[in-house]
C-alpha cells in the first residue's frame, strides 16, 4: 500500500495527470488539448524578430503544472513552424523530447524544473541561433523570458482551476490570470476574419466573464486585455479606456445576473463606439459575437454555485446597498464627462447615466463618530466680472471631501478651469479612486485638455468620519491652518499647481483631527495680503463657533490689509 501511495504522489506530481493503461479519460483529456492550442496560438507571437519565448514558456509551465508536456510540445512546435520559425520550432522539438524522457525515466522535484528548463532551453538556444545565423544574445536572453512566462502562466492556471472549483482566487493568482489573458490577446496579433478581429472578440469575453464572475476587480484583467491588443495592433490607449470602462459597468450589475450584465456591456460599448466613430473600439459585430457566445455558455461552467448564492444574497429591493451607491456615483462620473464633452457625447452618454441612476437607486450613510461644520466666505478681485476661486464639499462613503482651487488668474476663464478640476476630483473619489490617484488624475487630465497655459491649485482635505483621520493634498496651494485648544499648527506643500506638467505628484500627508479641531483653507488672495499677520488675524477671526462667520471675519481680515485678488476662505470644524 505504501509502494503504490508513493507511486500514485510521483505520478500526480511529476509528469503530468498519467492516465489508467487502455482508458481515456475525457476530462483529462481535455486540458491537455486546450493546453495544446494555447500554445500554438502563443508560440506565433514574436516580440522581436525571430525570437519568440511563449511556445517554450507553455511547454515548461505544463511540466511545472501537472499537465502533458508532450501536447503542449505539438502545439507550441506547430506554431513555430506555421509562422516560420523554424530555428525555436526545432529548439521546442528537442526540448519537449528531453522533458519527455525525464517525465518518463526520472523523478524530477518540482522545485528543480525550472532549472533544467533554464538551462536546457539556453543551450538549445545557443546552438540554434548558431545554426540558423540569428542573434546569440536575444535568442539565449529569451530563455529567461521563458522561465518568467512559465512562472505566470502557471500561476494564471492555477488561479483558472480554483475559479472553476469554486476556491477563493488570491490576488496572485487573479492578476495571473489577466496577464494570461492579456498574453492570448496579444498573440491573436493583426489576424482577422471578414475585417472582424477575433483578438478584439476574445478580448470583449473575457471581460465579459471576468466582470460576472469577480466583479470590479475585472477592471484590472480589461487592461491588461487591453494593453496586449494594443501592443497586437499598434493602436492607442482607447481600446484600454474602453474595456475598462465596459467591464466596471458590467461589474457594477453582476447581482441582477447573467443577462444584466451582458445588456449593460452590450449598451456601453455600442454607445462608446458610436461616439468615438470605430477608433479604437469594439465593433458591433464583435460586441454581437463576444455577446452571443457569453449568452449560450452555461453559466455552472464558470460560476460556482457558491458564488451564484453570495450574488443572491444581496437584497435586489433594498435602495441601501454598496451596490447601488456605487452605480449611483459612476452614473454622476458619466454625467460630469457628458458636460465636459458636450454635443454628440453629451447626448449620448447622459441618458445612460440617467438610466444608471433612476434603475439603482441612492446610497446609505455609514455609521459616522464624527461630525462637521464648514463655513465658506468668497470675494472676487476688484473690477471682476466672476472669481478664480471655487470650492467643493461633498460626502462620500461616510467622509467628508473639502476642497478649494484657485484657477490661473482671474475671471471667468480661471473660474471654469477651477470648478473643472473640483468636479471630476470629487467624481473621481464618489466611484472608488483614492484621493491622491484622483488628484493625479485630475493633473493629468487637466494637462492633457488644457491650451498649454491653464492650470489651477488644488487644496483639498478628505476626513473620514468613523475615526478623524484626514488625508491632506496640496497642488501648488498656499499653507493651511488646524487650529487646536488655542494653538495654530501650519500644513504646507511646495509642490506645483495642477496642469503644468503631465506627471506632477502633490504633496500629501495623514493627519489624525480631533473632536474640537478646526481646518482653514484659503487662497493665495487671502494669505498674501495677511502675510506675518495671519496667526493673529486666524486667532481673532476664529474665536467664534460659527464657522460661517468666522471665515468672514479671516475674508474682511485680508481686504482691510490690502487685498486686491479673488480670495476664498473654506473653514471646517470637527466634532463629536
């Protein structure tokens, strides 16, 4: 018993799933032929000329995994010869059949084959880019891009089997799998079918499926989906926006099912193709295609049933779910893009962000320790027909998001770029973008539209109110002040306004606010003309409770010194 225990651990671990003499087993077989395929389709991608580490990448993480080697070997061998390469094609022959021989004669630790494949694929390497007349460096360098290949790849397998057991998928594992996927996207290079790509219709699947089955999380395999298409094709980053965007919409719906989801995908790509006339986008027969094998496809092959019951278990009546308040804020987001868009664009996108909000409802508080009291006092310069200057308070998940800019100049113009920057900032942060990613985004957006000139500041503070802790960013912004039992305590950034440069970082920092704390934000209008005098003039002012008044008294403070600029006071009080 002992003997054939061992016997049975050696064989599961060493070559592969060896299957009982005279029976096929089907489901066994079955991998092995898909393996099969995969690595053909894999084994025709060459990111250089002539070198192409995928074939043997899958050959290895089928040793390494537990499959056939051998199958995989057929199938990577046949696409090097089908695409020519016959230098890798004859390299992955001689390789298979040494993996062949130690899967068969020897007892090889998983640990080691790495190993032995590393240096047994740099030797065949060697020889054939000495035989064929090719480059010795790229062909002997792509071994360790197999090794890496296979590390993935064996990784995203194993992360597709605890997906279809119905295991939990560790992070590892996921994005394992959406670099697999994005690697078939990549292999699927320029070929396509009646001007149809089946690269962009395997793309728009898996997102598909990754969105049902994982949720929101299925925005990270849509970029990397996207970014292998993009590297196929040569196209642009609008393929990549567009997957993103479609896959957290489907996500987004995954708790009404299957058929929920697959209308959001199909209404949001068919929408965003229109708009953007075929640039860049999914097609409508490849949105129809990828839509119609999703339908037929029952879903027990790739939604467990534990995971159908978690989905089940949200209460579809209720209004107050995580759900529905964050399709309720990525209804705004697509509001706030229709505005800044305008003609077609607006039109298009606004009925679907109407539709997103009036099917999913509202949000629900969350159980807040503290509370806040703000006060906002606002002069524009002399003379000026609008101010710079604008502000934003807005609650989100149970925090407070308070924010001031200070657009370039004065006027209308330095207005409009200011209360751009606020809005898609606070859009940003409602639909899940951290506050320093969102105001990042913001700076890079911003730089991108503007004329070259335009820029604003950006001054924002985001409290949670469960437990006081505030994250404080600072674009270009002049220094704010927390007031605490009677002592004043400065925050201050040097880092530049938003919009000049593409990859600007605020300066960002963690402050813990106490019951009784108050935050002064203001614009250079206000602490220029206060210059020295501003820790008396903060302390005079705010020696009321009134918030409202006190950022008044600060405002008068600042004209009655001379100030002749817009000049905002944006006061926050917190409490218990």
């Amino acid at each position: 018993m002992e003997e054939l225990t061992r016997k049975l651990e050696t064989g599961s671990i060493a070559g592969g799933q060896k299957k009982k003499a005279g029976r096929l087993s089907f489901s066994l077989l079955v991998p092995d032929v898909v393996f099969m395929l995969f690595s053909a389709l894999v084994a025709s991608f060459s990111p250089f000329d002539g070198v192409s580490p995928f074939g043997t990448a899958c050959m290895i993480a089928a040793w390494y995994s537990g499959f056939d080697p051998v199958m995989s070997c057929i199938g990577a061998s046949a696409g090097y010869f089908l695409s020519g390469n016959y230098a890798f094609g004859s390299a992955c022959l001689v390789m298979g059949g040494c993996i062949f021989l130690a899967v068969r004669y020897m007892n090889v630790k998983r640990i080691y084959r790495l190993l032995i494949s590393f240096s047994l694929e740099c030797v065949l390497n060697l020889i054939a880019a000495l035989v064929f007349k090719k480059s010795v460096i790229l062909f002997v360098g792509s071994a360790t891009v197999s090794v890496l290949g296979a590390v993935v790849i064996s990784n995203g397998i194993k992360g597709v089997r605890a997906s279809v057991r119905g295991k939990r998928v560790s992070d590892t594992e996921f994005m394992t799998m959406s670099a697999l996927a994005g690697l078939i996207a990549l292999s699927f290079g320029t070929f396509s079918i009646l001007g149809q790509s089946p690269g962009v219709v395997f793309a728009a699947l898996t997102v598909l499926f990754f969105a049902y089955r994982f949720g929101v999380p299925a925005v990270a395999a849509a970029v990397a989906l996207g970014a292998g298409r993009m590297l196929a094709t040569g196209g642009d980053m609008h393929f990549i926006a567009v997957l993103a965007s479609t896959a957290l919409i489907a996500a987004s719906v995954r708790s009404l099912g299957k058929w929920a989801t697959l209308i959001s995908f199909a209404a949001i790509t068919c929408a965003i193709t229109f708009i953007l006339e075929g640039n860049g986008v999914i097609g409508y027969f490849e949105c129809a295609a990828a839509g119609l094998i999703f339908a037929l496809v029952p879903s027990k092959l790739y939604m467990p049933g534990n995971v159908k019951d978690e989905l089940k278990a949200v209460p579809r009546g209720s209004r107050n779910t995580e759900l529905e308040k964050r399709v309720g804020k990525l209804s705004e987001l697509l509001d706030g893009l229709a505005k800044a868009y305008g003609g077609e664009t607006e039109e298009l996108l606004r009925p679907v962000a109407r539709s997103l909000k009036m099917s999913l409802g509202a949000s629900r508080e969350k159980s807040e320790r503290f509370h806040t009291e703000y006060g906002v006092s606002s002069v524009r310069k002399r003379g000026s027909a609008e101010s710079g200057d604008s502000t934003l308070v807005k609650t989100v998940d149970g925090c407070a998001l308070f924010a001031l800019s200070d657009g370039m100049g004065t006027g209308g113009e330095a207005g409009r770029e200011s209360r751009a920057a606020l809005t898609l900032l606070g859009d940003l942060i409602s639909v899940g973008f951290t506050p320093d990613d969102a105001a990042n985004a913001v700076n890079g957006l911003l730089f991108r539209t503007g004329t070259g000139d335009m820029y604003a500041t950006l001054d924002a503070v985001f409290v949670d109110l469960s437990d006081g802790i505030a994250r404080v960013i600072k674009h270009g912004a002049p220094p704010s002040l927390v007031m605490r039992g009677g002592r004043i305590f400065t925050l201050s950034g040097s880092s530049l306004p938003i919009g000049i440069i593409e990859c600007a970082e605020g300066e960002s920092r963690t402050v813990g606010l106490k019951d009784g704390d108050t935050v002064i934000l203001m614009s250079d209008g206000v602490s220029d003309a206060l210059g020295g005098d501003i820790y008396s003039a903060v302390t005079e002012a705010f020696g009321s409770p009134d918030t409202e008044k006190a950022a008044e008294r600060l405002l008068d403070a600042a004209a009655a010194r001379g100030g002749d600029d817009d000049m905002t006071v944006l006061a926050v009080r917190i409490s218990r």
